[in-house]
C-alpha cells in the first residue's frame, strides 16, 4: 500500500532549504534520515523541496535527528543592506585610497571593504599586521601588488590573494587606478572609530 501525503500550504513559510542545509552541513544522506526516521526518502525530498507539509510530530523528529532547533526553520534571516554611497568611509593607513566598509558595523564574523585606490596608492613603505585569521584580496580592476617579508606578488584585475592575516605586509597600485574588495576573517574591528 502506497503513503499517501498531503499536499504543501501555498501560505506556508519554506523550510525545506533549511532542513537539507542543516542535513547536507552533517554529511547525511536522505537515506541516513530516512533510515532514522522511519520516513520514506521521496517523503523526505518532497518536504526539503517545499512540496509537501510535515506535521508538527515528524518535524519534531526531523529537528532531532538533525540537532536543529524547531525555532530555527521559522526564523527570519537577518539580511542587512549597506549601499555604496552611504557606506562609512574609512581609513586604514593607505595613501590615495578612498576606503568603505561594505558589511555592517555590528557584523563580526567577517569584514568587506571596498578601496578605490588612485595610481599612487600604497599602503605604506612598512610591513603592517592587521589581527585576524585570514585575509583575501580580490582586485576588481587595475593591478596590485602585495610585499611580503620575503617576497612579492603582483595581483591582476579578476585575481585574488589569500594569505594569514598576521603575516607582515604592504601593497601598492601598478600602473593606474584599481578597485579592490578586501574580505577579513573575523572583523578586526567594529568600524564605529
């Protein structure tokens, strides 16, 4: 005899992205859920595609099973916007470059800054750390490079660079104008100074 489900609420929020978020982020296969559960894997797929309702029981069990907390399908995602032109100017010790900070101030787990920097823009003759994991430079246009201690590596337009973020360093502006995107894990700073 064949299960029969019901069929999804049109007014209902979408969960199902974040129940195969929270599976796939464990490694689990549907069929380890599945198996678990005691729920069919086409039950399953149905409900992480949003076609079909769980009843409060299964979800229940669904969280369990991925250590999810209930509240956590329901919640809002906090998505905040920062546009260009009202991003906080900053300035982080370069010369010529006209320096925002993308990412909102209160965001700690990573930091984006946008530099438009002139064709003699350098961050300074000597090596600075700045207090995070890692840093990425992506150069948006125009060419970069960055000095290490021991060496020195020239970053084109569409290029990107990663590095430890307490390893010793300089850049400077090759040739003309550049726009880079600086990606710094975690914020080293609030951005309030």
């Amino acid at each position: 005899m064949r299960a029969i489900h019901p069929t999804a609420d049109e007014n209902a929020r979408p969960i199902g992205a974040k129940l195969r978020a929270a599976r796939t982020s464990q490694g689990m296969s549907l069929g380890q859920v599945a198996e678990t559960t005691g729920l069919s894997k086409g039950f399953l797929s149905r409900v992480e595609r949003d076609e079909t309702s769980p009843s409060v029981a299964t979800l229940v069990q669904l969280c369990q099973v991925l250590s999810l907390p209930m509240g956590a399908l329901f919640a809002e995602p906090e998505v905040q916007h920062v546009a260009y032109d009202s991003a906080p100017r900053i300035n982080l010790g370069g010369f010529a470059a006209d320096e925002r900070l993308m990412s909102p101030r209160s965001e700690q787990r990573v930091q984006l800054l946008r530099s438009e920097l002139a064709a003699d823009a350098h961050g300074g003759s000597d090596l600075y750390t700045i207090n995070c994991d890692v840093e990425v430079l992506h150069v948006v246009s125009g060419t970069l490079t960055v000095r290490f201690s021991d060496r020195s590596v020239t970053v084109h337009a569409g290029d990107a660079l990663t590095f430890p973020g307490r390893e010793p360093h300089t850049w400077q502006v090759e040739g003309g104008p550049a726009t880079v995107l600086w990606v710094i894990v975690p914020a080293p700073w609030s951005g309030s100074a």
